[in-house]
C-alpha cells in the first residue's frame, strides 16, 4: 500500500512541515471521534431517555425527551471540544523548539 503525504498548501509551507501526515495517518486519527461524535449522542439519547428519566426518575414520556436531548446536546459539545484539544495538540507549531 502507497503513503502519499498530504501536500501543503499552494503558495506556502504546511504548519505541519514539509513532510506532512500521511493520509492513512489522518484517517486513523479522525475516524474514532467521527464515530464518537455521531453514535454517543444517540445512543446516549435513548439510553437516558429509557432507564435514567423514564424508569429510574419515573418522568412523562415528554419530559424525559426533552431532557435527553439536553443530555445528547451535551456530550455532543464535549466531544466537539475533546476534538478540537486534541486536534491543537496534535501537532507541533513550527518554529517552536522541540527538546
């Protein structure tokens, strides 16, 4: 299987370097946050919507929506902003020293 680098933007260097991940790399890199962001939410949706408001807190089947939307809007954030952290940590800022 071929690695080819992900070229660096026309005109100018790449924040990442001359050499620049390797498109397998970016995808391994991205894909379980992609999963993350999309199954969690839902799954955490029914999951709290049946066995924590509706059976565990006994709430209206309106009621217990509306609050495991609150909880699905939520944890999407929080994986949003895992995602965005680890995406500035991710790679080194050129011109810094690396030791």
């Amino acid at each position: 299987m071929e690695h080819r680098t992900v070229s660096s933007i026309p005109g100018g260097d790449s924040f990442l370097g001359d050499q620049g991940p390797t498109e397998a790399s970016l995808i391994a890199a991205v894909l379980p946050y992609v999963l993350m962001i999309i199954l969690l939410p839902i799954g955490g949706f029914f999951f709290t919507k049946s066995f924590i408001f509706e059976d565990l807190l006994s709430y209206s089947d309106t009621t217990a929506n509306v609050y495991a939307a609150i909880t699905s809007v939520i944890l999407l954030h929080a994986l949003l902003a895992l995602f965005i952290v680890k995406a500035f940590r991710g790679y080194p800022v050129k011109g810094s020293k690396q030791d």
